[in-house]
C-alpha cells in the first residue's frame, strides 16, 4: 500500500473509561499488528465519561501501553488535542481550557507526561477560542514546533476562514502553519441547515474540502461511522438524519457492499479514503480492527461514487 494513500486512524477516545486499559492493550496492539500507525486522542477524553470530572484518561492508557511495549513509539505516530479539558472537573464548558499562549503551552506538558513522550507528531486545536487573539494562538503553535515537541499542527472543529487566516498569520509570524483539519463527517448527512445535537461538533463542507485541496491540507473525519449505526440496529440515527437522501444512500451502501462483498462499514471507510480524507475510527472491540483496516482494500470504482453523490 503506497504510504501517501489515506491511512485509518484509531480514535481512542474512550480508552480508560468506556474502554478498560487491558481492552485497549489488545485493541491497539491489534492495531499496529495490521499496519496501522496513527493514533488519535484528545487532553481532554474523556471528562464526560470520567468519574473524575477531568480529562487524562486515554492519554495516560496510550502512556501504559507504550511503556508496556519496547519501541512501540517507533511504529505509531500520535496526535492529541488541546483546548477542551475542563480545568474545574465537572465544569464544562465553562472552565473548558482556552487557546491562549498559557493554556497551549500547559495543556500540551501536561499530555506529555501523561504519554510518557517527548513529543506528539500532530498537535490539533480541538476547537475556536475567539476570545484570545488568533495570532497568540498561532504563535504558541509555532513555538511547540520550533522546539521539537509538536512535529505537525492542525485544527479541528474550525471554520474554513478561521483557518485560512491563521495560515496567513503563521507566515507573517515565520513559524509553522496549521496543515492539517479535523471536522465530523460520514457517508449519511444530517438535514441541511439542522443544528448538530452533539457538543462543539463541526461539520465538513465543501469549502472545508476545497481550502485543504487548494492548500494541500490532511484532513481527519471524526464519527466517521457514526457510533455503529451503520450496522446496529439497537443505536439508530440521530433524528437529524430522519430525511428521504439517507434512505436513498442507506439502499445504494446495501448494494455497493455487496457487489464489493464487504461490509456497509468498510464501504463507508473507502468512500471517505477515495477522497483522501483520513478515517478515524473508535474501537470498542479487538475483532472492530480487523474489519476497519480491510477498509483499506475495498476499491470503489468511479460508478460507485456516482452512484452515492446521485443518492445524497
């Protein structure tokens, strides 16, 4: 497989809390065994789920995990999140952590020594802080590159413009740019213009997929199978996704699979991958991984994308 292909991206969200540690040593040595390589997490995942009220818990299990396995950190590459763990436990969003110089800088030791790294090769802002100037946030970026702790950095949750502008300040600045985006996307779409029920979603749009096209920007999809629902009956759609193109698009997804014979996840991965759009996928169960990273095998022919673009 041609290394610049699209890879699968394990979402560990729920390590450490939905997910116990022994769980997640299986899942993620699974995970690397099939070739896998990114690692996606967050300082925050995951406080809604935590007894504690605070974040922490998935990085200090990935922390476990590489310190249970002797040059396992050669063969992964991780990337986290600052900009949501609340600082108050149980209070969010309003004590949620901010993007300020201070904020950056702190929440990125902190996840640090937690991973028990020297440094993460993707650092996402997990989403817009209009209430520090943008050109802070920016350059406290660029620092943690500058110093080697961050290889890479990236946005998530941001509006395209938001973006676009901070690239333009990281040049002006001289330091490195945000290259990467991260927003909710899938197959099946919620009705146009209904608001996203989930807290500080974001969605995909076309001009998010034109800015990084035109820009040669990585862009990462998150609830890329929307929680299962694909394949089980007992977690249905969201309402929002009550609409005749998802019915349309769920018949043309039975089709594909089967003429591919896969299955409806694997067809929902490739179609994203086709794009150059990189999948995460969140993994509850060691058998999840097998079936995700055989996504990367599922060709889907111009006809077939076609066929869901006429659908949706």
């Amino acid at each position: 497989m041609n290394t610049n292909d699209p890879q699968i991206v394990l979402g560990t969200m729920d390590f450490g809390t939905r997910v116990d540690s022994d769980r997640a040593f299986a899942i993620l040595d699974s995970f690397v065994a099939g070739g896998g390589t990114w690692l996606d997490t967050a300082n925050c995942y995951s406080f809604w789920t935590d007894p504690s009220g605070a974040g922490g818990a998935s990085e200090r299990v990935i922390g476990a995990w590489l310190r249970a396995r002797p040059g396992a950190r050669d063969s992964v590459r991780i990337a986290t999140k600052v900009r949501q763990n609340p600082l108050v436990p149980h209070s969010w969003p309003e004590s949620a952590e901010g993007l300020s110089a201070r904020a950056v800088h702190t929440g990125v030791e902190e996840s640090l020594e937690r991973l028990g790294v020297d440094h993460v090769d993707l650092l996402w802002a997990h989403a817009e802080d209009r209430t520090v100037p943008l050109e802070e946030t920016v350059g406290a970026f660029g620092d943690l590159v500058a110093k080697g702790v961050a290889l890479r950095v990236g946005a998530a949750n941001h509006a395209a413009w938001r973006v676009e502008r901070a690239r333009s300040l990281a040049r002006e600045q001289g330091v490195e740019p945000w290259s990467a985006l991260q927003l909710r996307h899938s197959l099946v779409q919620p009705r146009p213009l209904s608001p996203v029920a989930e807290g500080g979603h974001r969605l995909l749009t076309a001009e998010d997929l034109d800015l990084a096209r035109s820009e040669g920007l990585a862009v990462w999809s998150y609830s890329s199978l929307l929680w299962g629902s694909y394949v089980r009956a007992d977690k249905p759609l969201p309402r929002t996704y009550d609409h005749p193109g998802t019915t349309r698009v769920l018949a043309v997804l039975d089709d594909v699979a089967g003429e591919l014979s896969a299955t409806r996840n694997q067809v929902v991965l490739a179609w994203l991958m086709r794009q150059g759009i990189e999948p995460i996928v969140g993994a509850s169960r060691v058998e999840q991984i097998g079936e995700a990273l055989a996504a990367r095998r599922v060709r889907l022919s111009d006809e077939h994308v076609a066929r869901f673009a006429e659908a949706r």
